[in-house]
C-alpha cells in the first residue's frame, strides 16, 4: 500500500511545473557611456503599464506572480524593483511596445488603499519607448 502512495506522490510531482516569465530593459552601468543623440533614435510612442496587488501581513498574494518585468540596472539596488506591483506594471509596459530598444520610465502614480490587516497597491507606470536607428 505505502509503494502505491510513494508512486502517486511520485507521479504527481513529476509531473507538476512552474513557468515564470520576465521582460527586462537593460540600462548601462554609470561607468559605462554610450553616446546617442535624438538623431539615432526613433520615437515610438508613449507607454502605460498598470497593475493592482493585494497584500495581507505584508505578504503579496492573488495577482500575476509569474509575470514581471524590470529596468535593468547593474550594481544598482532599487527597493521600487522588489515590489511584485512594480513588476506586473512594468511588464505592462514593456509588453505595450515589443520593438522598443529603449524604455525610460518618467512616472510612477501609486494608490494604496489600507485594509484590515492588508492594502490593495494600484501603480500605472508611464514611460516613453525609442527605437535605435539603423544605418
């Protein structure tokens, strides 16, 4: 009887999975320089991402867990870039405008309403996306 459990349990865990799936702008370290004028890039328009997350105990649950996205910054630690809310509205973003080479994120409205031991976080994100010019 316990082989059988020991098979199912066996089974059962074989055969679950887990996706997660991110989009990342990279920006150059600010050490690192490259020179681009308005000239080399091309305006693809303004970008809007939005998400809402509910937080009880300070623990984030219910929303997109497995979808984020982020402005890559390296040896930069941005408290912002941890919050799940941020990266669901950033992924939004970045999902809004798939052919941009460049995002510059320039707004960040966030609206907190306090629960009994909990709030609901609603950010909108507002960016504008460029397009590096080819020659």
């Amino acid at each position: 009887m316990k082989k059988i459990i020991y098979l199912l349990i066996g089974c059962v865990l074989l055969t679950s999975a887990c996706t997660v799936t991110k989009r990342r702008s990279p920006m150059a370290a600010v050490n690192v320089q490259i020179n681009l004028n308005m000239d080399d890039m091309e305006y693809i328009g303004e970008v809007t991402g939005s998400s809402e997350q509910h937080y009880f105990l300070g623990m984030a649950y219910g929303g997109r867990k497995y979808y984020s996205g982020e402005v890559y910054m390296p040896g930069q630690f941005v408290m912002a870039g941890l919050d799940r809310a941020v990266k669901n509205a950033m992924y939004d973003a970045l999902l809004s405008k798939p052919d941009a080479d460049i995002f510059m994120p320039f707004s960040f409205e966030t609206k907190v309403q306090k629960l009994f031991l909990g709030k609901l976080k609603k950010i909108t994100i507002r960016g504008k996306a460029f397009k590096i010019k080819t020659k």
